[in-house]
C-alpha cells in the first residue's frame, strides 16, 4: 500500500525535522536514513535474531548444579 501525506517540516536546535503522522509511524525507536537523489529515505532498523542475539552471549562461567533425579508422581486423568 503507497501511503502519501503532506507534512510541514521544522528547526529542532540546528537540525531539520518532521512530524511523521500516527498512521505512518515507524516501529522501534531507531531508523536508517539515506538520500536518493533528491529523496530521503526512512527505514526502520532490523531488529536482531534471537540466533544473533544469543551468538554474542559469552559462556556461563559457573557449573549449573545437580539435579536429582526424582520418579514421577502418579497422575489420574
């Protein structure tokens, strides 16, 4: 679906901005943007995989302890 809408553009301190509209709105709280010619291009950024996430987790350093090894209990359905 191609969404278009008119917005007014602002100075926040030195920088230029825009109100992008509720119905436009980007999930997250950071995005990608990059000039196309005279277009500016907004994207927002890829969260990582859960595999990328626990890729960078470093090992756990303490022995996980021991778990006895209990007989079921008996259950009535």
């Amino acid at each position: 679906m191609h969404s278009e809408r008119h917005v007014r553009l602002f100075k926040n301190g030195r920088n230029q901005a825009l109100r992008i509209p509720r119905d436009l709105e980007l999930p997250g709280g950071e995005a990608i943007l990059r000039r196309e010619g005279n277009r500016l291009i907004v994207e927002p950024v890829a969260r990582p995989s859960l595999l990328t996430v626990l890729a960078g987790l470093k090992p756990i350093a303490e022995p996980f302890p021991a778990i006895d090894s209990l007989a079921a209990e008996p259950v009535e359905l």
